[in-house]
DNA sequence: ACCTGAACACCGTTCAAGT
DNA sequence: ACCTGAACACCGTTCAAGT
C-alpha cells in the first residue's frame, strides 16, 4: 500500500545496496512504531504479520529477523507505549507534593489509554513478565521510577508497595473500561440502534427506566472524583 | 474423542432419527457448555471452531446451525457464565442490608472470575452489547436484578446509577488482576525462572529491594479491604 | 546481511451435496 | 432436519534459496 514503487526506485550510483531513500532500513523500532500506528487505526483484530510487512513494503517473513513471532511482537508493542508513558510522566518536573506526583502519574496513564484506545487492552490484559508487574504498568523502567518517585515524597517501602497496588487496581478498572467503550469495536450509534432492535428492554423495567441517565458519559468526573478519594485513602498510610 | 462410535450405534426402533444415547443431539447449550469447559482447561487462545467440533464429536461446520461464527460463540461463552452468576447471586436469600447485599454481590462475581479464570478477561473485554453495559457485568437480566435489589434496599435511582458505576469500576480492576495472574498463560513458576533469567534486576535497585514484598500474594485482603472502602464511599450518598 | 518463494499445517466460513 | 466434503481465502512460521 505504501510501497513507493519498486520499478521506479531510484538508483544511487556505486555497486552497494542502494538504501531506498524515504523508506528507512527496516529495524525492530521501525516495525513497532508501524505496529502502534496500525492498531491505533484498523484495530488489534486487524494486525497480521503479513499485513504489516506489505504496511513496511516487505513480505512477511521478513519481519522474522527483528521479532521473534507475532506474540513478541504484540509484546514489542505494549512496550513501545510504555515507553512513551515513561518520557511523558517521568522527565517532566518533579511535583511539590505526593499528591500532585500521583495526580501526574495517574494522568499520565489515562492519556495513554485515551491517546492509544486500542492498544490500552493490550497493556491491559497481555500476560505479564513478572507476577507482580501489574498491568496497566507493564514497564520495569516505569515502576522502578514510580518507587523512586514515592520514596523521594517520603513513603517507605512498604507503603510503596500498598500504593503502587491500589494505584494499578484504580487504573486498570477506570481506563480499561474507558478505552474499551473508547477505541470501539463497533461504532457507538450503530451499537445502540443495533441493540435496541435486537433487545427488548421492556422486560427490564428498572435499565428502562435509568437507560437515560446510565448513558450518561461521566468517565471525567468518576475519574478524578475516584483519584481523589484513592489520594484521601493513601494519606491515612502516612499517619 | 468424546465420539462414542458411530459403527456400534444402537437403532432405537422405529423408522425416524435414532436419537444417540448418552451424546445428546447438538444444541447451542451443549455447545457452549462444552466451550466454556474447554476454554477452562486448555485456555481461550486454544478455542477452535475446529477443536470444538471434535470435542463434540462433530465437523466444525455443524456448529454453523446453531451459533453465527466464532465472535458470537465467544459472546456465548460469556452469557453463559453470567447465567451461571444469576443463579449463584440472585437466587438466595435476601440481604438483610444493603451493606451485605453489596458484599453477596461482589463475592458472587468475584467466585466467578476465580472460578474460571481463563474465561473472565472475555468477560471483562468483549464489546459490550450497551455501551452502558459496563464490564464485568455483562448481563441485562443480571443488572436489572441488581438495580432492583438496589431499590428494595432505599437506594434512588440515581443513587443505584452512582452505585453501579462505582461497583463494576472496583470489581473490573480487582479481579482482572486476580483472574489473569491465576489462569496465568504460564506457570506462574516458569513464568519467576524464565523472568529472572532474561531480566538484569541490577538496573533497577527499587524493585530488586521490594520484589519480595512484591511477590506476596495479597489479592484476599485487597479486595476485602478496598470492598469495605467502597461500601463506606457508598454510604455517603444516602445521608 | 537481508529479503523472498515455496511450502506446511493450520484457521473461519460458505455452500452444495448427502442421509 | 441435520451434518459433511470440498473449496476458498486467509493465517503464522520454517527454511532453503536468491541477491
């Protein structure tokens, strides 16, 4: 689809590998972020390793040299977001209190999971490396800086730990239920109309009843009013 | 492999379909049932319209009949299992409070996810019918139910919104947790050696200190601890 | 060194055909 | 009415072969 046209490729000169211009060489960090690109358009269900080679130009095994199979590749993946949520959240400046650190921290992740919607399951459910490297914070670099972050605010190491568990258990319920009404599988408004042909809801007088009031988008105000009280909750470990 | 022979099939008689014994006639119950069976013992990655014709003794075409494709058979396999949760939570005998009404119900829906573990994040992730049907309550019948009980306890309508809301945020990011590390796509064994063998910990001092605390199994007291949070934040509405 | 062609063992799904 | 055989358009992955 990309492909620039191999019948037109302009050769340059001496007798080595004419390196295509525009089209980089391919390498393990050219198909990751092709990858993220590709999920954050036509969906995970979409990504095949033979689609995604023809997206580089490349017949699929080629992709074989960088990633080991399409389970490390989806892997690849979750692990190139995290490396974004790691340069957003963790080179920025440092935040006065240990509540704003964990407003910034909790932001941080929740823009991840509204910038990249499809991907976020991802993160979200792809079995993790560690038992106790809890999703949605896949990264070890990320984590190791979070403790990092909340020792220099003063929390001890076991305070970290109940933190850091409340904080992952907080996100993974707020932003997965978010992404995933998000990044849709199906279009809001043909979901609706499907589903008010399909079911009957009049055998269910109460969700008739509240139908208007549960369709109510209110993901902003239950996040921050539930950070809020997790931030309450963490304070009285302090005490 | 469940296939009792078709050479020695006893003929019941009279001239129509000598219904087999033992093998029931195929039907979308006996489907799902097995799929669910299935799903449990060898994990939702091996579920095959293929596989599951097998087990059934039967080609994968004859599933055709009775479920649309793979996508609304996974759909099945989760209204199946919330069924199981109708039955198992709404059933009993009433709560005296809505406190332990609210308690039934998150233990009712927490057995669920422990006890299929490999089938719980479908639940938690298929596209939901509604977009206000929120994950992991994937039941019409079961929502209404729980509304209502909401109702019978004093709780308004838009209070039991409120309630909802809160309730299926909590129970999603405690037991996605729980149930993807204990149907753990690898032995949570293999899972420390291959880890600590490709992962230099060195680098990360923070963790390298807490991992044992890290490592401990807690899942029990966090969500009991955090449940009763719920429940007090709960109980601010009402006054 | 890097990519491809051909091949293998699988998929989901359809449809005409069998009983 | 219910199931199957054959076929189609795909997959992921391997490996010897090309340049």
């Amino acid at each position: 689809m990309t492909n620039d046209g191999a019948a037109g490729r302009p050769i340059t000169g001496s007798g080595h590998v004419p390196t295509p211009l525009s089209t980089r060489r391919l390498g393990r960090d050219q198909i990751l972020r092709e990858a993220v690109r590709f999920i954050d358009a036509n969906g995970r269900e979409q990504l095949t390793m033979r689609r995604l080679g023809a997206e580089l130009g490349v017949e699929a095994m080629a992709l074989y040299r960088y990633v080991h199979g399409r389970e490390q590749l989806l892997d690849g993946v979750v692990e190139y977001v995290m490396n974004e949520l790691y340069e957003a959240t963790m080179t920025g400046k440092v935040a006065e209190s240990w509540q704003e650190y964990l407003q910034a921290m909790a932001h941080g992740v929740r823009a991840l999971a509204i910038g990249h919607p499809r991907i976020f399951p991802l993160v979200a459910t792809r079995p993790p490396a560690a038992p106790w490297l809890r999703p949605p914070l896949r990264s070890l670099r990320w984590v190791e800086e979070f403790l990092e972050g909340l020792a220099r605010h003063g929390f001890t190491g076991h305070q970290s730990v109940v933190v850091y568990r409340a904080f992952s258990t907080f996100l993974l319920g707020h932003l997965l239920l978010e992404a995933s009404t998000q990044g849709g599988e199906v279009a809001p408004v043909e979901d609706d109309v499907e589903f008010f042909e399909t079911n009957d809801l009049s055998a269910y007088p109460r969700l008739l009843e509240l139908s208007p009031e549960l369709s109510k988008d209110a993901y902003d105000n239950e996040f921050e009013d539930s950070l809020e009280d997790l931030i309450n909750r963490m304070g009285v470990l302090r005490s």
